[in-house]
C-alpha cells in the first residue's frame, strides 16, 4: 500500500489502525512481561542495546569509557557519567550489566521531589495501620463470641488460636516495607548488581550531598527494623525486583559494591564531595562507528545500508548543534516503513524527527 499514514485526518471512523506495524524495537513494551524471571534478560537492557544485539561487542564503546567503567569497578567507586542528551549514557549502564552477566539493571529515575528515603526504603506505615485496625475489629468480634474481654486486647483470635498481638504485628512488619533500586543494590551478593541513578541533575539540592554518606560506607539502617530486632532480629521485606529478602537486625550492608552509574546532562554542578567520590566521565556525541553499531544493533545491516544519508546528516550537523541518537533511529525506522512514498514526504518526516534539541522556541 503506497499510503503509509494510518491516521488520515478524513474524520471518518475506520480500521486503518490494524495495519500498524511491529513498534520499533527499543519502544517494545512487550518484552520480558510474560513471566520472564529476573536475569541476564532484561526487557530494559533489550530496549536499549537492540533486539538484535546479543554480543556486547556491538555496543562499540570509546577507550574512555572502557576505562572509566574499570576504574569504578576497581575501585568500588560510582561512575559519574555527562553528556548530551541522546549520547548514550543510560545505554553504557545496560552494557556493562549485559556483557559481565550482572542480571537486570535496577534503575531510580531522579525528578526534582526525589529523595534518599525513596531509592533507600519506603515503609508503609498508613496500609500497616489500616490492616491493624481491621485485625483489632475481627480480633474484638470473636473474643465476644467467645467471652473475651471484647476489646482485642488478649484473649482468644477469631480463628480461636492464642495470640499476642504485638508479636503478630512485629512479625508482620516486613510486609509493609519495600527497599528502593538502591536500598536494594546495597543488599549483600556475591556479584555486584548495576543501579543506573538516571538524570541526578533534575533532583533538589540536597540529594546528591544525601547520597555522600551511603555511597561512601555501602549500607544503611532501617529505624523501623532496628527498634524490633530485640524481638525480631530477622525479617522479610519485599525487594526492589526479586521477591522477599531477609534483613538482620535492622541494617543492609553490601558485600560486593554495586556498580553505581549516575547520568547528568549537564545542566548544574554538583558539590565537590560527591565529585570526589565519583570516577568522573564525560560522554562525547556518537561517531561513525558507534552511530552504525547502533543502528545496525537495532534495524540490522539493511538499516545501516538505507539509512546512509540520514547517518550521514547526523554527522554532518553543525559543531555544537544537540541532537539525540534516538532522533536518528526514529528518522530511520519511519522513513523505512514509507518506502513508497514520495521523496519530499520522506524528507520532511525525517525534518521533522531531525530538529535540533536546543534551539530557540
């Protein structure tokens, strides 16, 4: 069909949405939501580094990167990573956990209302309350069936067992607590795990100086745990990704440092404590080599091969002018699904994904 458009502006209902084509790959949301159990293969890491790409070869990194990725991994040091949107930073963090077989990555999206408390632990204390309160009422319910005192405190349970509340609500504490992509990366493990920290640059002022202390020392308490461990000194809490995980009197404290990678695009300076606890790295625009590696990772050789003058447009952009990669594949997948269109249409779908991110509005 030479029409390509599935949205035609006729104002007339009709079934064109059915001819809609596969999505691109790194916009599959489909991936990985069929029971998939954590691991290696992570729907994520395939979005970003291509369907096509199992080899971590392909990713092309620049020596730079390839040091300064060594360099946190030696030193159990996070990586801070800068550049323009669109250069890949993210992308570095999916290719480090793919080729040394670090599982999925866990990633803490960074906006301005985010805190340390949120990437540590949240602990649900109103769902806790609410839970109580309709135990007390069912408690209060059969201890008068019963004979009890009818007021929950004491007595028999509904289900006639013996019970003592206070130890039944400690014990059940664990259920109302979840650990965050970095109280969870801090858990103890034998391999590291990656936490991609995405964006750090749109958070508040106070997070990256919150961070100083945790990432310096690799753990943290959880006060609600520790005022229990007398009596509980160990308990279940449900983990960022992978189910229930046993916690010891209150604290988590990793074993392996996890390989912490922390994204900015640059927009503000963070304080020289946190710089000094960072190996440092700058992410320069895509090349030739990267640019094909990325292509062909996602589209495959026949992407690379009809999408030559839209990879050479992207190189060709004036010194200093911002563009994303992503930009780049969008042109690329779009004007591959009209290949009967006229040339002026293609050209101007591909002008209208090519805009530069900072120019003038």
């Amino acid at each position: 069909m030479n029409d390509w458009r599935i949205y035609r502006g006729v104002g007339q209902p009709h079934d064109g949405v059915r001819r809609l084509p596969e999505p691109p790959p790194w916009r599959d949301f489909t991936r990985g939501r069929d029971g998939t159990p954590a691991g290696s293969e992570d729907p994520g890491g395939a979005r970003r580094l291509g369907v096509r790409r199992r080899r971590a070869e392909n990713y092309a990194p620049r020596p730079a990167e390839v040091d300064a990725v060594n360099a946190a991994l030696y030193l159990r040091r996070p990586l801070l990573v800068t550049g323009n949107p669109g250069t890949g930073k993210s992308t570095l963090a999916y290719a480090v956990a793919h080729e040394l077989k670090l599982g999925r990555v866990l990633r803490w999206p960074i906006v301005s209302r985010t805190t340390l408390q949120d990437g540590l632990y949240r602990y649900d204390a109103i769902g806790r309350l609410q839970d109580v309160q309709l135990e007390r009422a069912r408690a209060a319910g059969g201890a008068g069936i019963d004979g009890g005192d009818g007021n929950g405190g004491g007595g028999r349970s509904g289900d006639g067992s013996d019970r003592d509340d206070g130890a039944d609500r400690d014990r059940g504490i664990g259920a109302y607590i979840r650990l965050g992509p970095l109280g969870t990366a801090l858990l103890p493990s034998e391999l590291p795990r990656v936490l991609l920290i995405d964006e750090l640059d749109k958070s508040d002022l106070d997070l990256p100086n919150d961070l100083l202390n945790t990432l310096e020392e690799g753990e943290f308490a959880i006060p609600e745990l520790e005022r229990v461990a007398d009596r509980q000194p160990v308990v279940e809490v449900l983990a960022h990704d992978s189910g229930r995980i046993a916690v010891h009197g209150g604290r988590i404290a990793c074993t392996s440092f996890p390989l912490i990678v922390l994204t900015s695009n640059g927009e503000r300076d963070f304080p020289a404590p946190l710089l000094r606890r960072c190996v440092q790295l700058e992410l320069e625009p895509p090349g030739e080599e990267q640019l094909t590696a990325m292509v062909e990772a996602h589209l495959g050789e026949e992407g690379v091969a009809a999408g030559q003058d839209l990879i050479g447009r992207f190189l060709d952009r004036e010194p200093g002018e911002v563009m994303a990669a992503d930009q780049l594949l969008n042109a690329l997948f779009l004007t591959q699904h009209t290949p009967h269109a006229e040339r002026l249409t293609r050209e101007r779908i591909a002008d209208l994904l090519m805009q530069r991110l900072d120019r003038s509005r």
